[in-house]
C-alpha cells in the first residue's frame, strides 16, 4: 500500500502555524535535494493521488474544503511547491541563465525532480494538474513519469497574443521590463516587491480583476494571499525571469505531437477577455487538446469551478477516480 511506505522517508516538518495544510520538506531518494510539498492529511492513504505543481503567482495550496471534497470524490491532493518558491532554495543559478533558460535546461531540470519524487513518495495512477506557469514543467513531466494516468493543464500560458490580456497595465509593463534585460528584471523585480509588502490582498484584486469567481475566492482565503504575497518577495530575480520567459514565450522545444496523443484536457475559465479565448483555443489546437471552459474563475479556475475540475476527471479519468 503506498501509506506503508511513507514512513521510511526522510521528514522535516515546515510549520505554518495552525493551517491543516501542513508543508514537509521531502528528501528526494538518492540526493541530498528537498521539495516542499503539502500531502492532505499529512499520510499518504489509498486514494488516487491529485498533484498539483503551483504556479509563480500563488505558491499556496488549494483550500482545505477542496482538498476535502477531492478526498471525499476519491483523490488526495498532494501540493508541490517548485524550487524556490517556498522556503527551500531555488535551482541553481548557472541553470537560469539567458542560454540556459531559452534552451528549457531549467524546464527539464524541474520536471525531473518532480519525476523523483514520484518515485520517492511510491504514487500510482496519478491525475496531475498544472496550474499556470508550471504547464511547461507538466507537459514533460506527463510525458517522463508513466504513472502519470492523465493531465488537466489549467490556463498553460504559451502564447504572445497573451500580452494584451494582462491587467492591469502597470502589471504588464511591469513584467515586460522583466524579459527585456537583466537591469529592467531588477527594476520590475523591485517594484513588485514593494507593492507585495504594502498590500498583497491589493494586488491580488488587480491581477485577478477579469474574473468575479477569483475575486470571490481571494476574498474567502486572503490568508492564503497574504502568506503568497510573503513568499513571492523572497523569489530571487533569476528565478522570476526563468519563470516568465517560459511562461509568455511560446515553448518552441515542445513537439506537439506527443501531446496529441496524450490523455489530457486544457481548462480555462469564461470569466476573461475574448483574446484570451482566442489565445487559449489556438494553443489548444497547437497542442491537439480538447478545451473546456469552467463558467467561473481565471487565474484559479480549478479551485473555482472545483464542481467543473471533479466532472472532468469523472469523464476523462474514470479508472483514476474509482477509490
């Protein structure tokens, strides 16, 4: 049973105050490397594993009631935390530079640990979600670790027509300066943590200002937002670049036809602009994916629409969702 085999891992609890929630750092097997990661419940149990790999804006776990009403329809969410987003170091800066970054070194890199620690923590028949920024690690990863049974790439971000959705304009600006030189990066950099100190729940609203589903949801757990704000100044420049080149440049390193043939949806939300749709439906297309729409939520759309993300896997993953 994969609950036999937890116990011979090597834990280092994370505290968090009172949040059920809790992070472990877990050594992954045969390396002196540790990742963040949030097991509900804390003890792997005989459900169908829902791993997440977050997304730069919210280095935070899906709430407690959903990871409560997955584990009530069968799943149990395992939340990963990807290098440096957290309180564990980042990747290794000669990984982040301009060569590297463009040639998906980082991507890789990333998508194998994420692989290992599959293996370390023994998950079978696992439905994976990515969540945003983290589609270019999930796209491989789906494709590198066979246990992976199927994949919901929440709002993969790779296309350029994205530019003119970003909202508000002083946030695209912002990151625009980011991708055009490594002193326009600090700058940006700078900016975005001075106004994450002032008032994260702020630019939370801002960011998500498309949608009233992820408004509502930012105001249900600013908790969440506000611990967010805090770990997103403590990302290091070099790793918010590698994030955002992957993320706003199209992947011109994936091969589309091996998503073609894998068992995969994308997910995206109504509540945003009809570039956007545009942008999403052609990415789609590109990757040979059928795209559902959820009625509410952008940026947070599976958390959202959680009643969307539960039928998806009821239609697409029948055999991951039987307990």
């Amino acid at each position: 049973m994969i609950g036999d085999t937890i116990s011979t891992l090597e834990y280092k609890r994370i505290p968090l105050d009172d949040d059920p929630r809790r992070f472990q750092a877990i050594q992954l097997i045969g390396t002196s490397i540790e990742l963040e990661v949030m097991i509900h419940r804390e003890k792997l149990a005989d459900r169908t594993p829902l791993l997440i790999i977050c997304s730069i804006e919210f280095p935070m776990p899906p709430s407690f009631a959903f990871c409560e009403m997955m584990w009530d329809s069968g799943y149990q969410v395992i939340f990963c935390r990807r290098p440096g987003f957290g309180n564990l170091p980042g990747l290794p800066d000669a990984l982040l530079s301009k060569r590297q970054v463009k040639n998906r070194s980082a991507i890789a890199s990333e998508s194998a640990l994420f692989s290992l620690l599959i293996k370390t923590l023994s998950l079978e028949k696992i439905v994976l979600l990515g969540m945003g920024t983290s589609n270019s690690i999930c796209y491989r990863l789906g494709q590198l670790n066979d246990q992976i049974t199927f994949c919901v790439y929440a709002n993969p971000l790779f296309h350029p027509e994205i530019w003119d959705v970003i909202k508000p304009q002083w946030l695209k600006q912002m990151i625009r300066q980011t991708l055009m030189s490594r002193s326009g990066l600090k700058i940006a950099v700078r900016g975005l943590k001075a106004i994450l100190r002032r008032d994260p729940i702020w630019f939370y609203r801002q960011f998500a200002q498309k949608s009233p589903g992820d408004q509502t949801y930012i105001k249900h757990h600013e908790g969440d937002y506000r611990a967010a704000g805090l770990f997103l100044q403590n990302i290091s420049p070099n790793t918010f670049y590698y994030d955002l080149q992957n993320a706003l440049i199209e992947d011109t390193q994936w091969d589309p036809e091996i998503t073609r043939s894998s068992n995969a949806v994308i997910l995206s939300g109504e509540e945003t602009t009809e570039k956007w749709k545009r942008s999403i439906e052609a990415e789609a297309a590109r990757l040979g994916l059928p795209l559902i729409y959820a009625p509410s939520g952008d940026l947070f759309v599976p958390y959202v629409s959680h009643e969307v993300l539960r039928e998806i896997l009821r239609t697409h993953a029948p055999v991951a969702a039987a307990n």
